[in-house]
C-alpha cells in the first residue's frame, strides 16, 4: 500500500488534541513520573487519562484509574505517553502500535544519542511505529504542551502564561525551550514541542500541521539537522503560501557545534552558510540567537507588516540615535528622509533648537507631545516602521517615577491610530507587565539597539520575501549530461566555453608551441599550468601573468614545462576588469548552491560572498551582486569604469546552467577568476570536482 506520509499529520493532531491519554509508568508516589497526571488534573484536561502500573492497579488519583497494561484499558487511547526508562521503551512501542495508538511520546534518552547500540535500538522502535503508522516523539525529549487549549503532554511541571499567543514553538533541544519560554520578551505562544532524536516525529512535522491550523499565526524553531530535507522545505513553503513566518535558529557554524549537535541529539549540524540560504530561499527567518528569536517573534506576532525598508528612530537622546544609525549599515534597514509636511507638522510642536530631521534627537520639556511628534512621524509616507528609543523607563541617577511606562504608554496609544510596526527600544529594563501589555497592543519592546535593528531587518526581508512568494520562478531548462566531465584544464574550459564566454585559450606541449599560440593572440598574454590533474594553479607557482612579448613566453613555458607540466595554456590576458570568483557546491542534504564572491584569495580573506540555491533567475542574480561589500567596484567606484552588468548577469545564469547539466558527476565547481569588464564578462579558469571525492 502507497504511503502518502498523511498519517503523520493525523498523529500530530492527536498530539495537539488528544480525547484520551494512557500514562505508562504512572506513580503517584514519584515526583517524576507523577507529574504527568498532576499537568493532566492542574490543566482541568476535559479528555480521558489513564495510569499504566501494575503495582497501582485500581488505585484512583483524583478521577484518574490505573491498570495493569495497555491491552486492559476500556478503549484504545489517542496518545501514549512512556514514563519510563530506555530498556522498557520497545516493548511499550510494540504494544502501543499493535493496537493502533495514533502517537507514542518517548521521554528517556540513550538511544541515537548514546552509542551505536542506543541508536540501533532507535531503529527498531522507529521501524515499528513507521510500519503502524504510529507517530513517536522523541526519544530524549520533554514532550509538548497545547498552551492554547491547556494540555500538557510534558515531564516537567507546567505553568501557563496569563493570554496564550498564536506562535508555535518546535525544537529538538528541551533545554532551548525552557530558555525561549522563560524569558519570552513579549513573545506569546500557543504551541511548545520538544522532539529530541526525532525517530519518526520531526520539526517539519509541527510545522506542516501549525501551517494547516487556523490558531497557529507563525512558527519558531531550534534546529540541530534537517532528517528528512524533502519534506522539512515543503513544510516550510506550506507556511509561507499561508501566511505564517517560520523563525529559525539553527547550529552548525562552527565545527564544535555541528559535533555537539551529534553528542546531543545523534544529529549532525548542516553547514550553516548552506541552510541558511536554502532556509531563505523558502521564506524562512533566519537568526543567529535566542534574543534575536525572541524579539522577532514579537515583531511578526503583532500582525503588522513592513511596507518597505524605511524607518524612523525618534529618541530624547543623541547618542542613542547614534548608535541606531550604526546598527543599521549592512542591513536591510534604511534611514528614511522625513519630507516637508511632516517637518512642518513638528516644527510646530518642536523648540527653536531641535534640528528636525531622521533620526529625531528629542528631549521632551513637555513629556505629553511624545505623542504628537511620534505620530507625525509615524505618519510620514516614506517611513515604513518607527523605533522609539526610549531612557523613560531607566533606573539610573535621575530615574524619575513621574516617567515609567511612559514610552510603553504613549507607544500603545499610537499604535490605536497606525498599523505600522511600532517599537520601543528601552535603554534599561522595561517591567514584564509592561512588555506584556504593549505586545497585547501590537507594540514590541526590545532592550537593546542592534537586537532591535537585526530583528526590524527580519520583519521587513520576511514581508518583502512574502510579497513575492508563490510567483513563478522562469529558470531554463537544462538537459543532463552523461559524457565524462574533466576536472581542469583546456577540456574543462571547453565545456565552460558552451554556457558563457570563455577568455580566448590555447594549449601548447612545447615552449615553441606556446609562442606560436602566443602569436595568435593580443599581448600581454598568460601563461599557466595546462594539466588536467593540476586543480590550484596559483598555489604551486604554475601561473605567469603579464607576459609583453614572445621572449617573456618562451621562457615562462619553459620554466612551466620544465618543473614537471605536460601542457601549458596560453591565453590571452584581459585588462581593466574585476576579478570575481562563481562556485557551484553540492550538499549530499541540501542539494546545490551558486556562490559569487570577489576573485582570487580575496573572497576567503575578506568572507565577501553571496549564496542561492541553483535554478536562479536574472533578479536572483542581480540581488547577488547588489549584496556583495565589492559591489561599489562593479558600479564604477572611485572613478572606475562600470563594468557590463548585464553581461554578467549572463555569464553566471551560465554557469547555473552548467551546473545543473553536471549535477549528478561533480561535488564542486569554481570558476575562478570571472572577470567582468566594460566590454563583457569572461571565465579564464574552471575546476570541476567530481562527486566521488566529496567530504
């Protein structure tokens, strides 16, 4: 029988909803493994619960009956919750799926994460609920909580905020979400998922069924690895086409990370500057911390939307604005000018002395017109979000009682007359009932500038990025190619030279040879290594550049062929250009990806890249460029001639192509140097990596 995967969705339906609930290895003598019951009894669950103990068969806790195995209970329960250690794990898991339980929660660890044993015996129980189409959490996890409807599947005693929110919360880390949901910083949640190993239940899961439920508004994870890539993105495009931002924090840049990862949950961390474009690329919020999670979830959860990328920050400090102005260079943020109307409206309620423009350095005399100078600016067509930085609230030599709250309070009533993303950025410490109130609101408060930057630059690239989802993407097709790739060299330059021009190139066996291409071209001309084995050119000594003449190539093809080359290349040399680098690299997870970067050693040095996953189009391509730091040397900085946009454009669509044709031969590709000049954009070199010498 086809298995459309839809039982697992059933299964997290369940989880969420569940009408019955068997507790294997209740006690109500042990704190540990009573708490599930007393979360159950606590949270008034208007469901069925049972205890499974053989030593408590009868026994009553509270309206709660124990018996003596699964088989004796009145009906097959929804969930199974396994409170107790790994060794009697499978045989619960066997019993439960036999009789057709839809989800099994596995709380101890030592299994995948404990030694080749421990991961062969997550095998078997994961085999067997697969086969039932049983769903099974964890194992080595905390569980899950329905905060919206109160019921707690969790190992840990569960208190509820005052107001549930609409966010759902997944991760593999139990410890992660102790830390998000204990200091929420104003973010709400509905949903919290624990899914530790991820045996069978994973985050793409939550996240497709969250995506389907109409009180779910958005999602937020912790990522180790993506188990199943497939459906983890389509997971994430089924949000994105509704509506719903998904933020993710993810491990795996650093080394020591991806390891602990695998020490943690036995997953092995992605390479980060991977995911995070392919997370991109399917509407997802990246972040790199729990403070930045948290103060964009407050961002999205308000409901309000950037219209663009201006913004305005308003403050009785000029340090302050200093300090925003700075946070903002290489976001997405821009300081948008205020334009005359509204210049003239503050005018009027502003002193002689205050200079009006964007940011705003206000001190209120008259603390009441915060109001009105904010919603002028609010106001203002050309700004798209608003950042009040606020020292109302401060505890610090002058603290003064008549001000606390009043940025909070102020900003509340602004956001009744505007539905623009409104936020309070608090140079001290704002109360929680504060921050809870303004969030009711939709006003984020967020103690710390370059916080609050990083997180209005999510919420204006996410409502950009949603803007645009679902459009179709024009991407050439490209026919696969079965011949043999070769791995350098003129071969290698040959198959380049059919998806975008190629800087003209021949090769020689001899000095006499290289003179004779030499005569064919236009001086100054290369000189280099023609040897198909050889992959670095550069770092062996193997290029000659700026050769004037036929003596200068005479001698270097006879310095190259001398130290051991079989063939030299003699091309012709361009001028006037910038040398860029375009890398194609393959991800057994992830699939491929396009990276531009400035050519030569300096993309490494300076880290100046942009990445796509492969199958972009010309606005993809152009956006890359546009990130680049060296982007200015592009567009004719300092005097420079611009070099041909478009034809570059070309040439790396090119290359695109190319990769794809290569995709099932090769692990990596790198053209290297790209230069692009007034006149048009040419490869001098490739290297082709084939795919069975990746790491």
């Amino acid at each position: 029988m086809h298995d459309d995967g839809s039982w697992r969705l059933t299964a997290v339906k369940a989880l969420l909803n569940p009408q019955s609930i068997a507790v294997v290895g209740a006690n109500p003598t042990s704190p540990r493994r009573s708490v599930f019951l007393d979360n159950l009894r606590a949270s008034a669950f208007a469901g069925r619960a049972y205890g499974i103990n053989p030593r408590w068969i009868d026994a009553d806790e509270n309206g709660y009956s124990y018996f003596q195995s699964l088989d004796a209970l009145p009906e097959v329960p929804d969930v199974v919750l396994a409170a107790v250690g790994s060794h009697s794990v499978p045989a619960i898991v066997s019993s439960a799926a036999s009789l057709g339980v839809k989800a099994t929660i596995v709380y101890d660890g030592g299994f995948a994460d404990f030694g080749s044993d421990g991961r062969l015996k997550q095998l078997e129980i994961a085999r067997v609920a697969n086969e039932a189409h049983m769903g099974l959490v964890g194992p080595n996890c905390y569980g899950l909580v329905n905060v919206i409807d109160r019921i707690p599947l969790y190992a840990l005693p569960v208190r509820y905020p005052e107001s549930a929110g609409g966010f759902g919360l997944v991760s593999a880390s139990g410890g992660i979400v102790d830390s998000i949901v204990g200091d929420s910083q104003g973010a709400r949640w509905g949903f919290v998922a624990t899914t530790g190993n991820e045996a069978v239940l994973n985050v793409a899961d939550y996240i497709a069924a969250w995506a389907t439920d109409p009180r779910c508004t958005g999602i937020a994870t912790f990522i180790e690895t993506v188990r199943d890539p497939e459906a983890f993105f389509a997971a994430l495009d089924l949000a994105a086409s509704a509506g719903k931002p998904v933020v993710v924090l993810r491990v795996g840049r650093s080394e020591a990370s991806r390891q602990a990862a695998l020490a943690h949950t036995g997953a092995l961390a992605l390479p980060a500057r991977l995911f995070d474009a392919r997370l991109k690329a399917h509407g997802a919020v990246v972040v790199d911390s729990i403070p930045e999670l948290l103060s964009t979830v407050s961002l999205l959860q308000s409901g309000r939307r950037a219209g663009g990328p201006g913004v305005a920050f308003v403050s009785g400090s000029g340090g302050l604005n200093e300090l925003a102005v700075e946070a903002i260079a290489g976001t997405s943020v821009v300081l948008s000018a205020l334009g005359g109307p509204t210049k003239s409206a503050l005018a009027r309620v502003l002193g002689p002395y205050i200079r009006i423009e964007n940011p705003l350095d206000w001190y209120p005399s008259d603390p009441t017109n915060l109001n009105v100078v904010v919603d002028a600016v609010v106001n203002d067509p050309a700004i798209d979000c608003a950042m009040l930085l606020s020292h109302f609230n401060f505890k610090g030599l002058t603290g003064d009682p008549e001000y606390a709250g009043l940025g909070v309070d102020e900003a509340i009533e602004i956001a009744t007359r505007s539905d623009k993303p409104l936020m309070v950025v608090d140079a001290g410490t704002v109360p929680d009932h504060d921050v809870e109130r303004a969030s009711m609101a939709g006003v984020v408060v967020v103690g710390g500038i370059d916080n609050a930057v990083k997180s209005l630059a999510n919420l204006i690239n996410w409502s950009a990025a949603q803007r645009l989802f679902g459009q179709p993407k024009q991407v050439e097709s490209v026919e696969a190619r079965s011949s043999p790739i070769p791995r350098s060299g003129i071969a290698a330059l040959g198959l380049v030279a059919e998806f975008l021009p190629v800087s003209t190139t021949l090769s020689a066996d001899s000095a006499d040879d290289a003179v004779t291409a030499a005569r064919s071209l236009r001086f100054p001309v290369a000189v280099k290594v023609g040897d198909e084995a050889v992959l670095h050119k550069t770092e062996i000594g193997g290029v000659r550049l700026g050769l004037a003449d036929e003596c200068d190539v005479r001698e270097a093809a006879k310095e190259l062929l001398g130290s051991g080359a079989q063939q030299v290349l003699v091309q012709e040399q361009l001028t006037g250009g910038v040398e860029l680098i375009c890398g194609v690299q393959f991800d057994a997870v992830l699939g491929g990806f396009l990276m531009i970067g400035l050519g030569g050693v300096w993309a490494e040095i300076f880290d100046d890249v942009a990445l796509r996953p492969l199958g972009v189009m010309a606005s993809d391509v152009e956006a890359m460029l546009r990130e680049l730091k060296a982007f200015p040397l592009l567009d004719g900085a300092r005097g420079r001639p611009k070099v041909d946009i478009d034809a570059l454009t070309l040439a790396i669509l090119g290359i695109d192509r190319l990769a794809r044709a290569v995709a099932s031969q090769v692990s990596a590709i790198d053209v290297n140097p790209l230069i692009a000049t007034p006149g048009g954009a040419f490869a001098v070199d490739a290297v082709f990596v084939p795919a069975q010498t990746a790491d």
